[in-house]
C-alpha cells in the first residue's frame, strides 16, 4: 500500500501513556475535532481519545449527514453559521475529499402559521447573513418539480423558506478526517476503551477508569453523545438531558432524481438523495427514552407513508435499509457545552438531533475553551447554568421536524 493510503486511511495504534494533558471521552466528530484543533491551533498534543467502540461508531456514522444554518435564535445562528462557514474550509483544511455538496434545504409550510414561522425564520436569517429566503408554492415547483404540492391532498404546500447553501457531506469521512490530522498532530486515539469511571479529588476532576486500566488526565472532556448522561453520573451530576432514538432509512438506488433536501415540520419527514442514488429519509425523535439502537417496523412504516406525501414516486422504490441512533436531546433543543462545577471536567453534548453540522465549531470552542480557561463567546449561550438563570435558547422549531 502506498505511503499517502496508508496515511489517509488508517489509524495507528498507540501505547497507552498512565497520564495526558487532556483526555476525551468519546470518538464521535466532537471529541475528535477537540482532539484535533487543540493540536493544531493550540499547540496541545499530549491528548487522547478514547473511544469504547470505533471512531464514528455512534451518531457521527449514522446521521443524515445535513448541514445548515438557518436557525432561529441569534445565538444559534451565530455558532451554526460559523460551523457551516467552517465545513466549506474543511477538505482543504483536513486534506480529505469529503464530498461535500450544496444542494438547497426547502423547510415546507401548510399552514398559514407556518407560512409566517417560515418567514420569520428568512427575515431572523438574513438579519444574521445567512441566505435564507422566502418562496411561494411557484417558486418551490420551479426548483423542485418533483414535489406533490397538495401534499398527498391533505397537507398542500403554500410556501417554504428556501436555504440555498443547504448541504451534505459525508459524515464518516468527517470523523476520519479529524482522527487522522488529529493523530497525525501526537494525538492519541484508543479504538475499544471504554471509560467506566471518572475521578475526582477535592472537586477536581484528575482521570478516568477504564476497561484497559487508569488513565490520569489535566483535564477530561465529555463528547459521548447519547450516552452522556450516563458519564455525568460518574462525576454526580445530573443533566437536563434525556436520550432518545432517531431513526432513519434509505431507498434502492435510483437515477439522480432530487437535488434540494426537502424538509415538512407538519409532516415530521426530510428527504433528499444521495451521493449513491439513495433517497434518504429520515424523521423525529422516537417518542419513549431508550439507549436501544434496535430499529422499529412501526417507524419504518410510517415515515415511508409520510414521505410519500411528498413524493408519489418512491413508492415505485425498494427499501433498502434502516437504522437507528441515539440523540441526547435537552429541554430547549439547543447545545450544552462548557464547564461544569466539577473544576477540569468539560461537556460537549445536547448535541440531539442536530449535532453533525455543529463539529467544527464546536471543536474549535471546546478546544480554546480547555486551552485558555476562557469561555469563548461563540459558545456562552449554551452554558449547562442556562437553564437556573431561565435562559433557555429555544430552537424546537429548528430541529428539522417539529
Ligand atoms: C438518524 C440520525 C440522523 C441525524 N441527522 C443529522 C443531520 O442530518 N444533521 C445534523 O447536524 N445532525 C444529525 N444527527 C445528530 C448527530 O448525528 C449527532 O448530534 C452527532 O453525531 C453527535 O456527535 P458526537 O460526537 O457528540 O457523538 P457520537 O458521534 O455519538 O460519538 C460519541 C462516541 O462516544 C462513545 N462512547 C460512549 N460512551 C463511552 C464511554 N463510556 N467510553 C468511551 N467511549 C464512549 C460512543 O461509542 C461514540 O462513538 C442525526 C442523528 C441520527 C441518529
């Protein structure tokens, strides 16, 4: 195998050290852009990873792989809109071809309160520089002809807020990106440690216990998705966080049909095909709390039926496959990132539904933040303390279907 495969494909194995500057639990994007921007832009190397499975392994590689950034909140849109301008970067950045593309997000009304919700959102964006804007049921046909715009008869389309720079890029290589620029840095990545303790000494957080023995640490990060609340118990804190799965499915392969990514909050359904010909269609949280990736026959269904309401035409097309994530989703659908009263121990979580298109930025936060002790303004909004000070940062109605 030649030197650049092996460099770009691979992962090296290391031997554990008894201590590092920073250990990170969990090798999803989050941790793993930590990883690497505290190498890069901070000049902190003597970092590990661990990562109880493979990197990627949890709702990194199994999300539907959208970015954007037409929030609703001003601090929303600030850190999501940094993120997106920062994926734009990233393939030059990471050298890694990630396959990015623009393909238009439409976020469908069917009612008149929708309509003004959808106008709102264009306005609250463009305020913030964000290209969002308002179309009429004209417009949407024109750009997107595939569209059943009664609705299956029962939900007709009469507007929708249109995000040009709408993308997907492909979430796996993301991960793998970071981990081997990371890596490549000093970083340690340890594939198949799981944590199953954190220490703390007189309020300090000093280390982790693993399966694959103790490992002493400055300071230790929390990016383990769904599972953080069970993480946060190691410490003794308690979240405002419940996980929940997501599920979603692909088609058979089919000609390039669907350029834009087309999302109805009223139907609880997106749709957008992918790089294979896959049309990829996912929908909301399930309603019970579980930590089950088991995926369900009950949701199969009804998103497929859902989606057909949109477009007739999958109904011609074969289900080729489903699977299931698990999102920890806070109470007001914003992140929750930064310090917490353990002194040294940090989260990066409440990452929900709606945290793939967040990574770099909150890499880059999460890294300054553990390098300077300073919390970075970007990131303030979404402080764990928000909720005792009553400020929530209310985006349900920016997760896509809701
Ligand atoms: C079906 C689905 C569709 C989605 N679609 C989108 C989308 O289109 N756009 C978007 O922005 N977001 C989307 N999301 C959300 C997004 O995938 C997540 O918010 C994001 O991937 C979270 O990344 P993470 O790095 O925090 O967590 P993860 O990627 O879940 O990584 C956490 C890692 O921690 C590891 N871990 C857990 N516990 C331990 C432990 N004790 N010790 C060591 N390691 C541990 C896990 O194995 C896992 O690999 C979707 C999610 C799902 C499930």
């Amino acid at each position: 195998m030649s030197g650049w495969l092996r460099r770009r494909t691979y992962l090296r194995t290391n031997d554990r050290k008894p201590h590092y500057d920073v250990v990170i639990i969990g090798g999803g994007g989050h941790g793993l852009a930590t990883a690497y921007y505290l190498a890069a832009r901070f000049g902190i190397t003597n970092v590990a990873v661990l990562e109880r499975s493979y990197i990627g392994s949890g709702g990194t590689g199994r999300n539907t792989t959208i970015l954007r950034a037409n929030y609703k909140t001003p601090s929303t849109i600030r850190f999501f809109k940094a993120s997106f301008d920062m994926y734009a970067g990233l393939a030059g950045e990471l050298d890694y071809n990630m396959l990015r593309s623009e393909r238009g997000l439409f976020w469908l009304a069917h009612s008149e309160l929708q309509m003004q919700n959808q106008i709102e959102r264009a306005l609250q964006n463009q305020t913030f520089g964000v290209n969002t804007v308002y179309l009429s049921p004209d417009e949407i046909q024109r750009i997107c002809p595939q569209l059943d715009m009664s609705g299956g008869g029962s939900r007709p389309i009469m507007g929708a807020a249109y995000h040009p720079p709408g993308s997907t890029i492909r979430h796996d290589a993301v991960a793998w990106a970071y981990a081997s620029q990371a890596q490549r840095r000093g970083v340690h990545i340890h594939q198949g440690v799981s944590v199953i303790g954190v220490r703390v000494e007189h309020g300090r957080c000093v280390g982790v216990d693993t399966t694959a023995g103790h490992i002493g640490a400055g300071a230790v990060v929390s990016a383990v998705g769904g599972y953080v609340t069970l993480v946060a118990d190691m410490v003794g804190l308690e979240l405002p966080i419940i996980t929940h799965p997501l599920q979603a499915f692909v088609t058979e392969s089919y000609r390039p049909a669907l350029d834009p990514i087309v999302a109805s909050a009223d139907l609880h359904i997106y749709v957008s095909q992918s790089a294979r010909g896959e049309f990829l269609i996912g929908a909301e949280i399930d309603p019970y709390t579980s930590y089950s990736t088991r995926s369900t026959y009950p949701f199969l269904s009804s998103a497929a039926a859902r989606s057909l309401e949109l477009f007739p035409f999958l109904a011609k097309l074969k289900i080729l496959r489903q699977w299931t994530g698990v999102c920890d989703m806070t109470p007001d659908y914003s992140p929750l990132m930064g310090v917490t009263p353990v002194e040294s121990f940090y989260l990066s979580s409440g990452w929900g539904t709606w945290g793939f298109k967040a990574i770099p930025a909150s890499g880059i936060a999460m890294a300054e933040l553990v390098a300077t002790g300073k919390v970075p303004p970007l990131i303030e909004a979404f402080a764990l303390d928000r909720f005792e000070r009553d400020r929530a940062v209310s985006e349900r109605a920016s997760a896509g279907t809701h």
